[in-house]
C-alpha cells in the first residue's frame, strides 16, 4: 500500500537533461541504477545493485530528490514496522504513457515506408536523423549541449536518458557498449516493420552520437545481437574515417 508522495515538482526531460550533463559521477551511477532496475526501488536494492554501502546512496538521492529528478514514495507495512521508502525516476512514468501512444503511429509509418522500392531502408535511416536530431534540439535548448560535447561520460549518459525515457533499458557492458535489454517495440507488426522500426532507432542513436560528439565517435547497433537484445558499439574513430571517407 502507497502513504504518500515526495517531490520537488514537475520534471520534464529537458531538465532532466540540463541537471544530468553536470551531476556528478554518483549522482549518475545511481539514476542509472534506478533506470537499469526499471521500478521503483529501495536505497537498499540500489546499493546492492551497485555494490556500495546504502549510506552513500541515501546521501546521493538527496540532491536528486531537490531537483526532482526522482520521485520518493512512502509505502505502508501490511503488519507492524516502519513504512518502507522506494525511489524511481520522475520522468518515466510519463516516457511510458507517451510511448504507448506513438505505437500505432510508428506501426502506420514502417508499414508505408515498407512499400518503397529498396523496402523503406532510406525513409527508415532519413527519419531516424530528424528523431535523432530533435533529441539533440532539447539538449541544446537545455544548456547541455557543451557539457556532452566536452564530456564524454555526460554524453553516453543523455544517450541513456533517450533510451530509457523512449520504454528502452539500456546497460553500460564491461567492455565500455551498451546493451539494450528491453524494447517496447518488440513484437509489433510483421518482420517488414520489425526491420524498419529497428533501423528507424539505430539512425537516431547514430546520429545524437555523431552530433553531440562532433563526429568524433562513431558506433555500431546491432539489432538481437545476443540472448541479451542489442548492442550499441562504441569506437573512437572519426565519422568519416568510419565511413571509409
């Protein structure tokens, strides 16, 4: 049973962005971790994720709390006890009411683009820039353009946030990737649109990498690369040497 509610007010993902380019390593570990997690969880469950004391988290949360990042609920104990607090990202609730509704358009869209003659690719890759380029609009509208640009973990951490604020869970691998867990697309329409809509969003991630790195990091997605989902590759190699330019 939910108490109450804690938080500091309404958060949208420009703020989020604005705050996330120059919050501090701990302050993104732990965001990630509620991310990766993809519920509400508590500062125990946090800390065990990530293998730190549950002190360090509690103070981290603090601050996130003030800028309303995340959200803190007050659960009631069934019997006897304390009531239990659980923290969970401010914007995700909403990232997934909105994703809900752009399904059917986005199914509508693959399946016109399916009807080209090379089977969509082009459509797919020019409207995965223009959805990647809007991602980069807000970043420069939020101030935080500059600090991705000079930073390269403040840049794969807005890469995150596009991914998880969009229905996907995206995890930092040991080898310096991504790797995508979840996707709330999988399984819509015939294997066309599967295709096309997988495409559609490797264009996008391509294209906030490329612009907010200046061209400087390219990188490689690789739809059902594992039991694990897809794999966003990293290298640092210029675009255009990438492109055999």
């Amino acid at each position: 049973m939910i108490g109450s509610e804690t938080k500091a007010g309404p958060v949208g993902i420009e703020d989020m962005m604005a705050q996330l380019a120059t919050a501090s390593p701990a302050q993104r570990k732990v965001l990630h971790a509620l991310t990766d997690i993809g519920r509400e969880a508590t500062v125990v469950e946090v800390a065990e994720y990530l293998g730190i004391h549950k002190n360090s988290v509690r103070e981290t949360l603090i601050p996130l709390l003030e800028q309303g990042l995340v959200v803190r609920r007050t659960h009631s104990p069934e019997g006897r006890g304390r009531p239990a607090m659980y923290y969970e990202i401010a914007v995700l609730e909403d990232a997934a009411r909105l994703q809900r509704q752009s399904t059917e358009l986005l199914i509508a869209a693959a399946s016109a683009m399916a009807q080209a003659d090379d089977g969509g690719e082009q459509l797919a890759d020019a409207m995965g820039r223009n959805w990647g380029q809007q991602y980069v609009d807000l970043i420069r509208e939020s101030g935080a353009f500059d600090a991705a640009h000079d930073d390269q973990e403040a840049l794969f951490s807005l890469l995150r946030v596009f991914l998880s604020t969009r229905g996907f869970r995206a995890e930092n691998t040991d080898d310096g990737n991504l790797s995508i867990n979840s996707c709330p697309y999988v399984g819509i329409g015939d294997t066309r649109i599967q295709q096309i809509v997988c495409r559609m969003h490797g264009a996008a991630v391509r294209h906030i990498v490329e612009e907010l790195s200046n061209g400087d990091i390219s990188l490689t997605v690789v739809p059902f690369a594992d039991d694990c989902g897809c794999r966003v590759l990293f290298e640092d190699i210029p675009v255009r040497q990438a492109a055999g330019e």
